[in-house]
C-alpha cells in the first residue's frame, strides 16, 4: 500500500501534501524535523489521509490534492475539523 496523507502546521496552519510507501515512519520524520520543507513549520497534526494501491495512484492523487481543485476537496472535507476548536 501507498498512503497520501496531509500534515497541518500548527505554526502557519497551512496544508502540507506528500505521498509514501509508510505513514508512521514518514511523519515521524516530519515531526523529527528530518523533512527539509517542513521543518520550520513545526508542530505539525496528521488531518487526513487516503490508501491506494499502488505508488503510481497515490502519486497521480497527491498531484490533484496540490491543485486548485484539490485543496477546495480537502477543505471541504476537513471542514468540521478545520472549524473545531482548534482554528487553522
């Protein structure tokens, strides 16, 4: 399995997309700091991920979840979260 997943910072409460072969390990990285683009962006909250099949699937998602039309799909679908009682 390959996983797409979206990471909120907590800092900026912007969206950070990415895509792998193991969720835990890679957030663990994220949450480390080893990950160059999010390092600074720190604290970060695992908000939504979806499952595929093969690398390519995930892949060809977390290209549409980065667009436009994309990221109105999460927000939409995050909504209750995003207007919980944490404000991002």
């Amino acid at each position: 399995m390959h996983y797409v997943y979206v990471l909120i910072s907590e800092k900026d409460s912007n969206f950070y997309t990415g895509s792998t072969a193991d969720l835990k390990r890679r957030f663990e990285e994220h949450c480390r700091g080893s990950v160059t683009s999010t390092k600074d962006r720190r604290p970060l909250v695992l908000a939504y991920y979806e499952a595929c099949i093969d690398k390519r699937d995930a892949t060809h998602r977390e290209r549409y979840l980065k667009t436009h039309h994309g990221k109105m799909f999460l927000r939409n679908r995050l909504k209750s979260y995003l207007t919980g009682s944490k404000s991002f």
